[in-house]
C-alpha cells in the first residue's frame, strides 16, 4: 500500500509540473534580455555587478522558478504565510514576468555553465 501511495504522488507531482520544469532555453534568454536582468547579475548569470548579488548560472530550474514566484507573491502583498520575498528590486523584475516567462528564463540559467556544485 505504501508503495503505492508512493508511486500516485510521483505521478501527481509530474502531471502539475511540480517535479520537472518545461522551460524553453532560448525564449528564456530572450526573457532575461528583455527585463535586463544583467544590469544586475552579469551578461554570464555569474559575474554580478555587487558581490552580493546571487551567481544564477547552472542553479537549479526548480529552485529559480520557486524563488521567481517568491518575489512575484511578496510584491503582489500576499500575506507572509504565502512564502513570498520582499525585496524592492528583485519584486519590481519578477512582477512583470509571465508563469511561462518564469520557466524559460529559469531554463536559460539553468543551462548555463557555473561554479554552483551539490555537497555530497
């Protein structure tokens, strides 16, 4: 019984996107063009203008799209119990994406070449 509890959340997860991310590489770069996202985190994704600054570059598609939504509901005054991000300027960006501009541009720098490296 487990096990198959186990196997119907898998499939749940994978049919509303929850598990893997349908971004589209190129339109993503596009995206990331557009909103000027470089003036910030470099042309590369990993060369910010302020140290400070997040390295985008190879990061984790999922992680991108939840941190993206994040800053989305944050700026959208969603209650503090919805996980949402305050940040002035990050909020201001992600507020004028789409859900699919949010998937491709999470694509795009997850495609990209990083120093970003998983602790084993």
């Amino acid at each position: 019984m487990k096990r198959i509890s186990i196997v119907l959340a898998g499939l749940v997860l994978s049919a509303t996107g929850a598990v893997a991310c349908a971004g589209d590489k190129v339109a993503g770069e596009a995206v990331y063009k557009r909103v000027n996202c470089a003036s910030c985190h470099g042309v590369d994704a990993k060369t910010g203008t302020d140290p400070s600054y997040p390295k985008l570059a190879g990061q984790h598609e999922d992680y991108l799209v939840h941190a993206l939504r994040a800053y989305q509901r944050g700026q959208a005054g969603a209650s503090p119990t919805a996980n949402i991000r305050k940040n002035p300027i990050m909020g201001a960006f992600a507020i004028q994406l789409s859900a699919k501009d949010v998937e491709d541009v999470a694509a795009y720098l997850h495609s990209l070449p990083g120093d970003l490296k998983v602790r084993q």
